[in-house]
C-alpha cells in the first residue's frame, strides 16, 4: 500500500481516495456501483499513465529515493531463498549500510551483496540511511572473495546516495577501500550481476557495481553526483538547479543503457516498485535467472575479457596530435 505521494502525483490523490470512499460506502449494502467503481479506475489508470509517460530527470530522481520504495532486503527475501546474512570485515568492524551472505537462486548457491537503506526512521538511522563506512566495502569484498573461491556467482543490489563521506569514514581509507573494489572485482574469476534497485550514487555505488551484466530498475538513477550536488557546484544553488541537472546529467535507466553504460532496464509496475513489490520482485528474479544462464555459459577468461571490454569501451575521448 502506497502511504506517501510525491508532488507531481497529487492529481492521483484525489481520485484514489473518490474510489476507496465508494468502495466502502458500497460495502454491506444492497446498491450496486460496480460501474461506477470501473469507471472511476478507468480514470485513475488514464491519469496515471499520462503522468508516469512524461517523467523529467528530477521527478524519475524523486521515485528511485521514494520512502516506499522496495529496499535490497525485500528482493533478498522475495527472489533467494536459504539466505544467511555474513558480518564483519575481519579487521575492524560491521557495517549495517551493507547486507550480504549465501543464499540460493532456484538451488544455485550464490553470493548477495547489496546496499540496504532501511525501511523505517528508528531503521534508516541503524543503516546510515545506506551509506556505508569503509568497512561495508572491506565486507562486500571479502564475501566476493569467498564467491570466487567456491565458485559461485555474485549478485549485487545498488541503493546508495553515495559512501559515507565523514572524517572517520575517510580516516579509516575510504577511498582506498572503493579503490580496491574496483579493482578486485575487475578480477574475480566468478560471474558478476549488478542491480540498481534505486539510487546509485557515486564511487559509493560503483564499489559493489563492477559487474558482467549491469541492470537498472526503470524509475532508479545511476550518477557520479547527486543533482543537488552537481547543481550547487555549477550554479552556487543546490535546490533552484537540482532539475535542470538531473536532466543534464542523463542519470536515468534508459538514458544509460543507451550510452552503453548498462544492459538493460527492467520494467516497473506503473507508478513506481512501490505499487507492486511482489510483482516487481518477480520481474527481478526472471531477469536475474536469464542472465545468470547466459554467463555460466562462457568459461572465465573469456567472461573477465568481456568484461574488461564492457568497461574499457564506456565513454568518449579525444586525441590531439602535438604541434
């Protein structure tokens, strides 16, 4: 149930409200108002595909952070099945910003790493609100590592504003820590599937996003900065220019994949994952199992080859010849 609207999702408001209203006034009574319900969801259904067919950067930005939006324990929960949680980075410590452990995926043992926001305040607090400390990354690598060497595929789920950017954080080598995830996943000689579920924000998601396959949710963002962040640094105002940045910035799921910096984008329920978690959850899991085939078809030098390809080619560059 959807308990919180964003702002351009008021004029739905009003009708679901209308709709919930005469369905309880039609409850225990001999009136029939069969059509008029029908009619009324032939509105609302209208209405909700005019608004979610014309969605700008910023209002897509809105629903990857929606406060309602399935987490990584949901699709943990929902998809694998046997799934035991693994702590610690056998040097300093937990961190909640980051769940991972073995689970299976019809039977095939894995490995599930992913960021997890939290579902509640007293929740979004415990987790860092997803934003993991060094030793969240040191974790996620050391449960990579122990993939690799029973070989078993790697599952990651990306939802992050980006790494935990404290002094501790930073005291602690936070960017050593991302540094070398990046590198060791270029490495790992085991299948690796990555998912925006959410928000991807960052070195912080990059960190666990290194993978053979890299797919996004439709209404999730995937960014090397926040709008709010790229705006306060272009135009001195983070909330006046957030929009036109979001826009700018071509963070959305269809925009990368068709840069080639993914492979492809999920379909949601219309409306948002919010609306349907156990359908969306579904969805997840067919593409999950379609790509998790395709990979464990290809012996591992040719999957790390394809894999350095995938990433080397990403982006443009221009040579000049000196004078």
């Amino acid at each position: 149930m959807v308990k919180h609207y964003l702002d351009f999702e008021k004029p739905l408001v009003e009708l679901e409200n209308e709709i919930d209203h005469v369905k309880r006034f039609s409850r225990g009574k001999h009136l029939h108002f069969d059509e008029q319900i029908k009619n009324l969801e032939e509105r609302l259904h209208r209405l909700r595909k005019e608004i979610f067919s014309s969605l700008t950067g910023w209002q897509i930005t809105q629903l990857a952070r929606h406060i309602d939006r399935p987490k990584a324990s949901h699709y943990i929960q929902s998809i694998f099945s046997d799934f035991v949680e693994l702590h610690g980075d056998r040097s300093f410590g937990d961190d909640p910003a980051i769940i991972g452990g073995v689970a299976r995926l019809n039977e095939r043992p894995v490995i599930v790493v992913a960021h997890q926001k939290g579902t509640d305040v007293k929740e979004m607090a415990y987790r860092n609100f997803g934003m993991p400390h060094p030793e969240g990354y040191r974790k996620a690598l050391r449960l990579m590592k122990m993939a690799e060497a029973f070989q078993k595929p790697i599952i990651t789920m990306i939802d992050t504003p980006g790494a935990f950017p404290g002094v501790q954080a930073e005291e602690r080598g936070q960017a050593e820590a991302i540094a070398r995830n990046l590198k060791m996943m270029a490495m790992l000689r085991t299948p690796i599937i990555t998912i925006v579920i959410g928000e991807g924000g960052s070195g912080g998601a990059l960190a666990i996003g290194v993978g053979d396959r890299v797919l996004m949710l439709e209404y999730s963002i995937y960014s090397v900065i926040s709008p709010e962040g790229c705006a306060a640094i272009l135009w001195k105002d983070g909330e006046k220019g957030k929009a036109t940045a979001a826009d700018s910035l071509k963070l959305t799921a269809p925009d990368l994949y068709r840069l080639g910096v993914i492979d492809e984008v999920i379909g949601e329920p219309l409306g948002g994952a919010h609306r349907d978690p156990r359908w969306m959850a579904n969805r997840l899991k067919g593409a999950l199992e379609g790509h998790l085939k395709e990979l464990e078809k290809l012996d591992v030098d040719s999957l790390l080859l394809n894999r350095y390809e995938k990433f080397r080619k990403m982006g443009v560059f221009m040579e000049e010849s000196g004078q």
